[in-house]
C-alpha cells in the first residue's frame, strides 16, 4: 500500500485521509495543509514500505502539481502527481465532496474516497475565521486517528494514534509499529503523556541503546529545537521482537554516547526575555542488561544576564525546587 500526506507546523490545519486505488496500487492519502503554498505529502509504498515525501506543489488554476517524485513502482523513473480541484473548506465540518481526484503521469487518473477530515484553521487572521474556527474547534471530537510518520527503522514504520476532545487540542495518545517486511500490526504502544500532535515528525529516530544500529525512537510533544521540548524513548528488544519503554523522559535530551549518558534539561524563564533563568540537568546511564536507563544524578545551573554582567552558578535549594515543580513551556528556537 501508498500512502500519501499533506502537512504543516500549526495545530490548527487541514487533515484529511482519503483510500483507494492508484493504477493497481492501494494507497491511503494523508492530507494536511494550511495554504497553497504550505502543502505537504509523505507516502509508504505497499512492497518496499519506503517513505517519501513531497511538498511545495505549484497551483495552476485549482490543481496543485507536485512534480518529479519517484514512482511507487520504480527507482529512477519521476512522475507528476496532480490533485485536482482541492477544496480546502476552511472552518467546515464536512468539505463539499466526499472524493478526491487526481492524475499521475505514471497511472492516469484517480479518484479516492474521504475517510477522515478536520478543516480548523484561522484563514489569515480574520475576524470572522477566528470566530469559524473556535466553534469547530470547541466542537469537534473523535479518536483513534492514525497518521504515518516519516521517519522509519529499517524494518519498522510507525503511525501515531489522534484523539481530540471538545475544547481540547489533538491529542497523541498511542503508536502502533507495523512490519516493512509484511505491513502487519507489530505492536501497539500507549501513551498518556498528551502530547499535542503536529505534523509528521512526532517521532524520530536514532541508536539510543549505543549498540549500533538506528532502531529506537522517541516520541515528542513538539517539533522543535527549542528548549523544554518533552520526549518519551524507547528502545527494541531483538529477543522480544518489540520496543519497551527505556525509563527516559525528560526534556531536550542530550545524548554522550562515548560515557553512554542522557542529559534533560529543563529550562526555567525565558532565555531570551528573562534577566535570569534557571537549567535543571538530569542524568541517566543506560543499562546494557537491562536495556533501560537508570537514574544517574541532576544539576542545577542559575544563569543572571545584564548589560554590566553575565554570570552562572548553581542554584539555590528553593531556585531547584521551584523548577522541578514549574510547568514549563516550549520555548523559541535558537
């Protein structure tokens, strides 16, 4: 199976899922955009389970053209894939048409059926689409949602599960891991840290067990570089054939892969604002036998900047506390 996304960096946006045939391909279209020009698609192919992306279409008249990705069935080949007549239905619980059609160079014409959609966006800042946008937004519920991710292991690929509340952002409340080796439903991971979803890097990947190969991941609850961002890992396990919780969560984590430590940093005050602020590291030593990371040590760095001076020390008992209990949010990117 293809599957085929469109997305953006907001959490309010246009996502639909739409399914059907591509020539003899069964495919799942992921849509989520907020403009022409923001338009966005990730897409697995059903033998491989490779992941590709595209974006940045070019609008001619209402068809959006994204030229020159490679085939689902070749490697070198490039193809032209054309959604046509896209209604972006801004601020309405159902778009007018419950089909999406489209033509590829390579298979002709398409045409899918709607599955899933949720069109929240405040169009531009008006008034009016602000007020559109609340109502649908305060209204609007549903769960089990679930939307691929573009990173992938070798043998893995992932989908996050969406839930939405009335009056609540989405909400990321599981993964499930599906084989690239058949596309079956590996595991099904829970998660209740309500993490608000974004786009398609929730999750990323990387060796964080230090035995070489990029196998485990992380959950995020932003896509970010910035500071305070919270992160869930996890780790395979080869004798179980699935992936366990490796015992570290924290923020921002740093990774010393020659001592095999992990280091959160929390970060209380604003760095850029803020005249003073306050880093509170913890420390986590991963455990080869047991495959998860056990808690090391923290510290606690309290940073004063002004025009006259620009000095750190280490926190005070009271400056410690108060940042451990701190709910923080993310912060601006550097």
């Amino acid at each position: 199976m293809m599957m085929v996304f469109l997305i953006p960096q907001v959490t309010e946006a246009i996502y639909r899922v739409y399914s059907g045939n591509m020539g003899d391909n069964k495919v799942e279209f992921y849509l989520f955009a907020t403009s022409d020009s923001n338009f966005h698609i990730i897409y697995i192919e059903d033998k491989t389970k490779k992941i590709e992306y595209m974006g940045a279409p070019k609008k001619i008249e209402n068809d959006y053209h994204f030229e020159n990705y490679t085939t689902i069935d070749t490697v070198n080949n490039n193809d032209t894939l054309i959604i046509k007549n896209f209604d972006f239905s801004f601020n309405k619980v159902n778009s007018d048409s419950n089909e999406l059609f489209g033509y590829s160079q390579k298979f002709g014409d398409f045409k899918l059926k709607k599955e899933f959609e949720y069109n929240v966006f405040a169009e531009n800042g008006y008034e009016l689409t602000r007020v559109e946008s609340k109502q649908l937004f305060d209204n609007t519920e549903f769960e089990n949602i679930e939307f691929l991710q573009r990173s992938s292991t070798k043998d893995f690929y992932f989908k996050v599960i969406l839930s939405k509340k009335k009056k609540e952002d989405i909400k990321i409340t599981g993964i499930n891991v599906y084989s690239k080796k058949n596309g079956e439903l590996l595991q099904t991971i829970k998660n209740s840290k309500g993490y608000i979803f974004y786009t398609f890097h929730a999750i990323q990947i990387g060796d964080f067990d230090f035995d070489g190969n990029e196998n485990d991941f992380f959950l995020q609850g932003a896509e970010s570089f910035a500071p305070n961002v919270p992160q869930i890992y996890y780790i395979y396990d080869e004798s179980q054939n699935k992936y366990i919780e490796a015992n570290l969560e924290g923020y921002s984590i740093q990774f010393d892969s020659e001592n095999k430590i992990a280091t959160s940093t929390k970060t209380c005050g604003d760095v850029y604002v803020d005249p003073m602020f306050i880093k509170l590291n913890k420390q986590y030593l991963f455990n080869k036998n047991k495959k998860k990371y056990d808690y090391q040590d923290q510290y606690c760095i309290s940073y004063e900047n002004s025009e006259e001076k620009s000095i750190h020390k280490k926190c005070t008992k009271k400056e410690r506390l108060d940042c451990e209990k701190a709910v923080v949010e993310v912060g601006e990117e550097p």
